[in-house]
C-alpha cells in the first residue's frame, strides 16, 4: 500500500469517527464503508435495514449530505491539519445520482451530435458537473462549466 493511500485510509478513519459520533447522538443506525477510489478518501453510510432515516441526513437535493461531507473534511483537517477531499454518500445517494448525470449527460451528447449545437444543463454543483465532464470526455465532446454558484452549469459542445 502506498503512502498516500495510507493517508487516505487515515482520513477516511477520522471522517467515519466522526460520523460514528453523529449517528449516536441523532440515535441513527447505519454502516460505515471507507475506500480509496481516484484519490481521494471515500465514506459511506449505508442504512442496515430500510434506509428513511438516513435519507433525512441527505435532504432535498443533497443540502444536507453537502452540509455533512464539509464537516467531515473539517474534522479530518483538524486531526490532521491537511486539506481532505473526502467524498461522502449516505443512503447511495451519490451513487444514484451519478448514474442519473451519466444518462442526462448521455442525452446531450446525442443531442450536441444529432444537431451539432450546444446544450446547456441545468445547474449543478461541483460534485454533479465532474459526473457530467468525465462523461462528455469519454464520449470525445467537449464541455465547460459556465456561470456562477448557485448557477453553475455544463455547456456540452461538438469537439471541433
């Protein structure tokens, strides 16, 4: 094992302590999974039995799984004083929505190659616009975030 992945496991150990705490004290039950997936620490919370509970720790559109993945990094910068790119996902949410970006992503690329026109999304955030970047890459298109937060979008283009 390398030692940044050894440093990623540490702060997806810090990340899962804190986490532990959190579900304690809001009286939640839920597995905690850590991974190293393209270099960064990964956490997930995963429901042991129907997952309606957890599901509240996302909230609409993932505000409050956003909200908890940046105390997460914070507790992992306070125990290690570095800056932590940790992804979190609770309930699958994440992984759901990535699968949902991919097929949006997927039908403006045909579209930008049906037409040869450019095909704005609808606003997304960080997380939501690199789902969307990794699939027009694959796919050979090009596409650019454009706007500002809370408006920040993906411009899907021929590559030309």
């Amino acid at each position: 094992m390398t030692e940044q992945n050894k440093a990623l496991e540490a702060e997806g150990d810090v990340a899962a302590d804190f986490l532990e705490e959190l579900l304690d004290i809001l009286d939640m039950d839920g597995d905690i999974d850590i991974s190293v997936e393209a270099g960064r620490a990964k956490v997930a919370v995963l429901a042991e039995g129907p997952s309606q509970d957890l599901k509240r720790l996302v909230g609409p559109d993932g505000e409050v799984l956003d909200a908890l993945q940046d105390l997460a990094r914070l507790a992992v910068q306070a125990e290690t004083g570095e800056m932590s790119r940790l992804m979190l996902d609770i309930a699958e949410f994440r992984a759901g929505r990535r699968e949902r970006l991919a097929e949006q992503a997927r039908e403006a690329i045909a579209t930008v190659q049906e037409t040869g026109a450019a095909v704005s999304l609808s606003p997304m955030n960080a997380f939501e616009r690199k789902v969307v970047h990794d699939v027009v890459l694959e796919a050979g298109l090009v596409s650019e975030s454009e706007g500002e937060d809370p408006n920040r979008h993906v411009v899907v283009r021929p590559a030309s």
